[in-house]
C-alpha cells in the first residue's frame, strides 16, 4: 500500500496513478488505480468526498481542481455563491485500504473559482496560514502536535429523536452492564467503572481490533508509538501517533478517524469519538502535546520550573489566559462539557502542574531531554476540528509568548484535596458550550492576527454551534427530565 507523504508532486501521483499496480480491496486483489476519491473537511470538521475516475486526474487537476456546491456544506457558501473548487494536495496520497475498487484518495484545499483564492471557512486553510504566521513571526517556525485521541468501540448503538421519544442505547460484550447477560458467549470478563486501563485479554476484548487498526495506519504511513484499553468499560481504546506538524498532524488525524472506523465495521463493531457516551464512567478526550521549535532548538526546554523556558512557561500563559475561549474550538459539542466534570481524571481546571492530570496543562516528566520537552493540553477532545484546534492552540502560545503571559504558580498539590479557600481561586472550564461560545465572542483578537482566523469564521462558528447545537438541545426535552418530573 502506498502510504500518505511519498508523493512530493503532481507528476508524481499521476504517474502512479496511470503505471502502477497495486494490492486493493478485502481479497487482496491486485490491479491499477480506477477511482480517486477527494476529501476535505466540512466547517464542523466532517470529511466530505466526491469521486472521480482516474482518467480525470491530470498534472493540471492540482491547479484547477474540481467544481462543486459550496451551499450544500453545513456552515459554507449562500446559494448565490455556491460555486467552490476543491484542490487536491499531491503529499495527501494515499491507497483507500477498504473499498473493493482500487482507488487512490487525496485531502484536499477549497478556493474560489473567481480569483482562486483560499477560501476562508475552509478548516485547512485555516491550518496553513497558522503555519505561515508562526514562521513569519520571528518566535518559531515549526508548531508540533501529538495528540492522543480515545475513543470507543461498541458492538452496537441505538439512537432516535422524535415528537414524542428521545433515547439512545450503546452496547459492548465487555462492557459492566453485560456481568449478567445469559448469553452463552459470556465468560465473565468485565470491565468494572473506571478500571479500563491497562486490563491483558481476555478482559481486554479490543487488542487484535486495535491492532489491526495500528497495522492500517502505519501501512498509511501513519507512525504510531502505542496502543491500548483506556480507562472506561465499554471498549475505550487510544491509539497515540508520533507527534509532527500542524497541517501534516491535522491531516493524519482524518485519516486515523476513517480508519478506525473503517476496521471497526469490518468486525462488525462501531467506533465513536463523542467525548462522553457513558454515564458514569470516564469519557474521551484528546490530550494534546504541543511545542515550538526553531531550527533544531526546541524552544520550551530551559531551566524553570518541570525543565521549562520562559517560551514555554508564556505559552502556558497565553493558553490559561484564553481558554475559555479556546475551548470552543477544542471542545466543540454539548457533549464536550459532559466529560468536563470533577471526579473522572478530566482537567476542569485552568492551571498548570507537572504531575496533576486534573489540571488543564500538564507538562511531562517521562525524560529529561530537552528534545522531548513539550507541554500537554488536556482539555481537548476528538470531536474538534483538529485544523481549527490546533490553530487555536498556536495562536494562544503565541499570544503568551509575545506578550510575556505569566501563567502564575503550578498547582502540584491535590486539587480535589485543597482547602475551600484554596480552591475557590482557581479558574475552571466553562459550564457548557454556550459558556464557551460566550468567551470567544467576548475573547478573540488574538486569533485574528495574521489574518489567521477571520471575522468570518468567528461569526459563523459562533452563529452554527449557536443555532444548530446549542438551541437545538435547549428546545428539546431530556429522558432523564421524565425521570425527575413525569410524577409532579
């Protein structure tokens, strides 16, 4: 299988795409590319795709790239502008590993067909001119991301809103709800609450899935450096990929969603990235590894505090500072502020420390070598747009960085343990995702530098989490709602 990053040109994948024989498909069958499938992210932060044959790719493709309507995309174009072009990026090729004709996919850039100009919603191109500011900037010149994305793996899912019903029902064999079920498949192997992490099967039943997933990744060209069984029941898993750069980082985490995804249907399993599905138990989060380097100097390594600079200790500061806002990009959804709770090692807390991972910032002891240094964001979670997030991320370090922000003392304490006046002065998250919207309407200069983030894209953000998520929940009845008033 070809993997993402070994094409450097046009001429490249269109000589691969009309010479080369490839294995494709379930029965490992070999023949040429037939089908190019172009993707691009959605403003929410789907992928979307259109399909062409591979007749239809030539060298000029990835300048003039391919028509569609903008206006049929949550979040984009009004229908009297619809007309967008969607560019395919050669170093994004890659063989699709599961479907049944041989078709080479490619993510891909939006711009207009007038001037063909980047257009400003689409979430990578958001992503790119983030790059070009922090290289512009004098402070860095490369951004590093290593997220950790968990997620679930459920054998099966139920869900309906109606006029007259709300419900929704997931499923797992190892799950602890199972510990009773007569089914003769039943061998007693649960996991209890919160007691996930690091089980050997068989009480870990998801090992051979995740590591046919690790497998596909890394044939993709994705590096992995672990995976494993997570802290909650119900088959939560994560799969942590080798750190790399903004863009190339964004790109790998589609890819890494379609894939485990895709292996999951394959053993009739599904795979959820909702931050927090089960009540009671601990829910999925991102947590991100962030530094800047420029050249080979890895800025954040020094002599303060946990082996930090003051660049990282700023950058800190400017991720405190605005997180509230930031969060709103990191943890998008209602559902974000269902895992953001005390009790369940989630990091509602906006300080930092080198050891707490109830704090927002954690910076990691596991080396001392300052090519390792790096701090932990912990608040994010893998229902974002990583394109949004990541950007978001950067322009808040750089935020920090260039003004001086002083993130004040780490907490290393126990924080559920402190006094009540001790707690009382430490900042949390936002409630909910209305919360956080509030915050960056009131909280986003800081983005807008560089023309990285536009006006636009804060307005409409605002305006479609507003209207489409945040009313939406407000205006429906909850079941639980019947639970606790049906009798009054």
């Amino acid at each position: 299988m070809h993997s993402v990053g070994k094409f450097n040109t046009p001429e490249e994948v269109v000589d691969f795409i009309r010479n080369a024989e490839i294995t494709y498909g379930p029965e490992g069958k070999r023949g040429k590319i037939e089908f190019v499938d172009l993707r691009f992210m959605d403003f929410p932060g789907l992928w979307q795709h259109l399909t062409v044959p591979a007749d239809a790719i030539t060298v000029e493709s990835f300048t003039q790239g391919f028509g569609f309507d903008g206006s049929s995309l949550r979040g984009w174009q009004a229908i009297n502008e619809s007309d967008m072009l969607i560019v395919p990026v050669a170093n994004t090729a890659v063989v699709d590993p599961f479907l049944v004709r041989p078709t080479l996919m490619m993510i891909c850039d939006i711009k207009s067909p007038i001037d063909f100009r980047e257009y400003s919603r689409d979430p990578r191109s958001v992503a790119r001119k983030c790059e070009a500011y922090l290289a512009k900037s004098g402070i860095a010149d490369r951004a590093y991301f290593g997220p950790e994305l968990e997620f679930f793996i459920f054998d099966h899912v139920r869900y309906d809103q109606t006029v007259n019903s709300a419900f929704y029902f997931v499923d797992s064999s190892e799950g602890i709800w199972n510990r009773g079920s007569d089914d003769p498949s039943n061998r007693g192997y649960k996991v209890r609450l919160k007691e996930g992490y690091f089980p050997v099967p068989p009480t870990d039943q998801g090992q051979d899935i995740r590591s046919e997933m690790v497998s596909i990744l890394m044939q993709c060209g994705i590096e992995v450096e672990t995976h494993h069984h997570e802290v909650a029941t119900g088959g939560q898993a994560e799969i942590d990929m080798i750190y790399d750069t903004l863009v190339n980082m964004s790109d790998k985490v589609m890819l890494y969603k379609y894939i485990t995804r895709g292996v999951a249907a394959k053993y009739g399993k599904t795979v959820t990235f909702m931050p927090k599905p089960l009540f009671q138990d601990n829910g999925s989060g991102m947590h991100t590894h962030f530094s800047l380097w420029k050249g080979n100097t890895p800025l954040f390594a020094g002599d303060k505090y946990a082996g930090l600079s003051d660049i990282g200790l700023w950058a800190i500061g400017g991720i405190l500072k605005h997180a509230p806002s930031l969060l709103a990009f990191t943890n998008p959804t209602t559902n974000s502020y269902k895992r953001l709770v005390p009790g369940y090692e989630a990091p509602v807390n906006l300080v930092y420390s080198s050891r707490n991972r109830s704090a927002a910032i954690r910076i990691p002891m596991y080396s001392d070598n300052p090519r390792t240094k790096r701090l932990e964001f912990r608040c994010p979670d893998s229902s974002c747009n990583p394109y949004l997030a990541f950007s978001a991320m950067t322009m808040a370090a750089l935020d920090g960085i260039r003004n001086q922000i002083d993130p004040g003392d780490p907490i290393d304490k126990d924080i559920y343990k402190l006094e009540p006046e001790e707690i009382a002065k430490i900042e949390s998250t936002p409630p909910d995702l209305d919360a956080a919207l509030d915050a960056l309407e009131a909280d986003h200069d800081y983005l807008l530098e560089g023309d990285v983030f536009t006006d636009d894209v804060i307005y409409y953000w605002i305006k479609y989490k507003r209207e489409n998520e945040v009313e939406a929940l407000r205006q429906r009845p909850h079941p639980f709602e019947f639970c606790m008033y049906f009798d009054l």
